[in-house]
C-alpha cells in the first residue's frame, strides 16, 4: 500500500489589533470599532467592513480585526445610549457621543474627517492602531 503525503500550508488572514484609550467608563453604554473602506466613511455603518462591539468597562480596551486591503479607515464610537448611531447634542450637528479616527482626525465645524485623511496604509495598519476616543 503506498501513501502518499501532502502538506497543507495554513493561508490565514493577517490579524491586526486597535488600541482604543481615553475611554470615559463611567459614560457606561458600548465601544463600537469600525473598519471602512472609502465607500461610506465615516457614517455609514451598514457600508462597514467590519464592526467590533464591547462593553465600555475600561478606559482602555483591545480590538483585534482580519483584513487584507491595501488601505482602510477606522471609527471609534462610543455609543453611550447603545442605538448604534452617533447621538447629536441640542444643535443637530454636534456629537454628543465621544468618537475617534484613524491619524487622530476629529469632527470640525466642516463635518466629519474623509476617508483621505483618515485612511492608513497596510504596513501601517498591521503594525497596530492607536486610537483615543475625543468626547464633546
């Protein structure tokens, strides 16, 4: 009887982690990581590559993704109500939620970040992210 022998070589995805720091705990309500591509920065979540959801138990928590591309860009939100969705202050425009994004870019009085200055490269992302939530 001859047997033959193959070896299998694993082909897993590259795992990558974001570090998410300055978490205001005491705000209680969930830690949501998002991963994007271009298409629905930063607010559309249903567009999200990927989405990580924790407890906001620490003030800093540990998220780990799989992903491939050549670029992506990451939103934090801390979604203090757990409705998924940033939560306005009184004007309609301001967040009311503490939020965070790739190369510390932060909401300012023209809208939200873009994905061009958001987005970080796949060397940059396997090395690991770092992301402090900004709050209002």
């Amino acid at each position: 009887m001859q047997t033959n022998t193959v070896n299998a070589q694993s082909h897993s995805t590259p795992t990558f982690t974001v570090k998410v720091t300055n978490i205001d705990k005491d705000r209680g309500g969930n830690i949501m990581v998002m991963l994007f591509s271009q298409d629905g920065f930063p607010k559309v979540h249903s567009k999200a590559l990927s989405i990580q959801t924790h407890k906001a138990e620490s003030s800093e928590l540990l998220f780990s993704f799989e992903q491939t591309l050549e670029e992506i860009a990451v939103k934090v939100l801390h979604d203090e109500n757990e409705d998924t969705k940033v939560t306005k202050n009184w004007t309609g425009i301001w967040p009311k939620d503490g939020l965070g994004f790739t190369n510390q870019q932060k909401v300012t009085l023209t809208g939200p970040p873009n994905y061009k200055n958001s987005k970080v490269s796949k060397a940059q992302y396997q090395k690991g992210l770092f992301i402090a939530v900004v709050y209002p």
